[in-house]
C-alpha cells in the first residue's frame, strides 16, 4: 500500500472510504438536511468556535477568496504577513480584487513576527485588515497566531486566518484568539476527499459584509447562511465528501481534540528526531516547526528530485518537494490528519535507506 505523506490530500480512513461510496442523494432533501445540522456544531467544537461556520464546495483557495471577497472593498488597505508561498497567495486574492495590500514579508523559513504587525499597524492607521497564515504549508512553519491575532485585536483590525493545513490538528482556538474570518480544507487533518473547505465568520466579520463591496457570486456568505437555516447549500455541495466529513467528525471528537493534537506534536518530534538523526537539519527553528508538515533541508550533495523517485519507486513513500525558491532545497513529510507513529517510523526508516542511493 503506498504511504501518502503528503501535505494533502491525505489519506483517508476506511470507514471515511466507506461512506463517500455511498449513493447519492437529493441535496435538497431531509436527509441531507439532517447532515449539515449534525455536521455544523461539530465543526463549530473542533474550531473553537460560536462563530457561524460554513461549509462550501471548493478547494482551500475557494474559501480563502471568500474570506477576502465578504469582508473587503476594493481599494481597502489590507496589511498581508507573509512567510511562505500561501501566505503570497492571500495577499494575491485580495490584490486581484482591489484591495490596496501592504506586503509584510518574510524570509521563507522564518516565522511571522507579530511586532513586526504592530510597527505595521502603528505606522498605518488606514488598515482594514490583517491576513495571515497559521500553518505555512510551504515552508513547515507554525507562526504564533495567538500573538499575531492579539496585535490585531490590539488595534481592533479584522483578522483573516488561512488555517488551511492547520486547523484540526494543531490547536487553534478561534474565540479564544478572536479571529474573524478562519479558513480550513477537508483534504488535509480531516481525513476527507477534496471538495470542501470549511470557514468561520464573527460578528466582527459579519460586520464588515455589511459594508464590503468586493464582487462575489458563488462565494457570498450571506447566501451561505441563509441556505444553511434550511439545511442546503445554495449551489449543489459535494455531496460524498459531505458523508466523509460526518464520519471523520465523529472519528475526531471521539478521539478528543487535545488528543488529536497531541498525537500530531508526537509524530512530528519523530519526523523532526528522525531527520535530524541522519545528519539532516530542519527548514525552520524548532520552536516554529509544523506538527502538520516537516520540511527537511537538503545538505548539497541529496538530490531532491532523486530521493522523491526512490522512495516511491522502491518504497512505496510519497513526499513532497520545496515550492518556489525552495525547489530541490528541501522535501517536506505531510503528517496531518489519519496518521500514527508506525506510519512515520516507516516513513523516515524508507528516507534513511535511500539516502546513500539520492546522495552524490
Ligand atoms: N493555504 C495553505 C496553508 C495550504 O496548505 C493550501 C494547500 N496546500 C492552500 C492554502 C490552498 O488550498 P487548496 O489547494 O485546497 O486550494
């Protein structure tokens, strides 16, 4: 069977399979009804939240465009920190539909540092808000949204949080660190298909819609919400990822989210102890180090591109690459999501054996 350890999709659990094999229903029907009023509430405890969350039918990018295209105006100023490749592409989504975006970037690698924001936000009192990522997947960083979030709250800015690779793995309080609009996707720790991404909307947020004059259609959360209070979706969901994520939910709450966690930082020490144990070293400091995705430095003599080949070629091991000016500096180990330690030991025990083999 092959080890799929990417960043997403991950792999998904047999009872997972199971129900998005079944067959379809009317979407506009009572039992699809029943599904979102299960499946809302769960979502609301895994991220945290009393916030309205909705669940849309897109991909990742979907939701982060809907964040932006409620809350924003053309012309608004919006500050975008920026660590890695995804936080780039937030600040791109809200360029591309007007937004004025004040770019705070970071070295890639290097965390978002939250008094960097509030010199920012100091210096500009014109900003609307902050878009930021919690877990950058491009790079293998986790920056301290509890801090970042605080400076937002610090000068009452609206707060949009790409939690995409994040949320339901590593522990993010939504209330808690009052973020407005959070994004996530089924592909990555909810043990799900593509298909849908799952967002949060505050009072705050709900605030800003009502001002916000950036176009939408497909993406409108009021639209949302209203076909929420029926139990539908205002244009055909993906059905079948819908019958996945109620499963996962349970599979998720049964296990208790401080254990899910838990087991997340646990097998990301041994993806980190392992790497380092073969003389590798990890692309950002440990303290920043994702319990969602490792990425591992290539030393100059690992061929990166080789090592991909070997370990799925012979091992069966399927691991991502570097993005961007990371390509062929580093690999990265997804363990997000349906995954336990002896899947990770294999992982690393197949990366030690086919080092010789990449390395010139
Ligand atoms: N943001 C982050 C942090 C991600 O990891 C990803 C997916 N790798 C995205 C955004 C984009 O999500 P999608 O591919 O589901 O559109």
């Amino acid at each position: 069977m092959q080890q799929l350890r990417i960043p997403g999709p991950t792999p998904c659990p047999p009872e997972v399979l199971k129900a998005i094999g079944r067959q379809m229903i009317n979407h506009r029907g009572k039992e699809f009804a029943q599904i979102m009023r299960d499946i809302t509430p769960k979502l609301q405890q895994v991220f945290q939240t009393k916030n309205d969350v909705f669940i849309l039918t897109g991909s990742g990018t979907g939701g982060m465009e809907a964040a932006v295209v409620n809350t924003l105006s053309p012309g608004d100023k919006v500050l975008a920190a920026s660590c890695g490749n995804f936080g780039d592409r937030f600040a791109e989504i809200a360029e591309i539909f007007g937004a004025e975006v004040k770019r705070l970037n970071f070295e890639w690698g290097k965390p978002v540092d939250p008094d960097a924001v509030r010199q920012a936000l100091k210096a500009d009192s014109g900003i609307k808000a902050v878009l930021v990522t919690q877990n950058e997947t491009s790079t293998g960083v986790t920056n301290d949204l509890k801090s970042i979030t605080a400076v937002a709250k610090e000068f009452d800015k609206l707060i949009l949080v790409d939690a995409i690779s994040g949320l339901g793995s590593i522990d993010l309080p939504v209330d808690a660190w009052h973020c407005d609009v959070v994004i996530t996707a089924s592909q990555k720790g909810w043990m799900v298909p593509p298909g849908l991404a799952m967002v949060s909307v505050s009072e705050k947020a709900w605030q800003a819609y009502a001002k916000a004059k950036m176009p939408r259609y497909y993406w409108d959360f009021k639209l949302a919400k209203d076909y929420l209070e029926k139990g539908q979706t205002p244009a055909t969901p993906a059905v079948s990822v819908f019958f996945g994520l109620a499963v996962a939910l349970d599979m998720m709450l049964a296990e208790g989210l401080s254990k899910v966690f838990a087991r997340h930082a646990k097998i990301a020490g041994i993806a980190r102890n392992g790497a380092k144990s073969m003389g590798l070293s990890i692309l950002p400091e440990e303290k920043y180090a994702s319990n969602t995705v490792s990425a591992i430095k290539a030393s100059d003599k690992l061929n990166v591109s080789k090592l991909l080949k070997l370990l799925e070629d012979e091992h069966g091991v399927v691991l991502a690459g570097g993005q961007g000016i990371l390509s062929g500096k580093i690999f990265r180990i997804g363990h997000l999501g349906w995954v336990t330690e002896k899947d990770i030991k294999e992982v690393m025990d197949a990366i030690a054996e086919v080092i010789p083999q990449a390395s010139s």
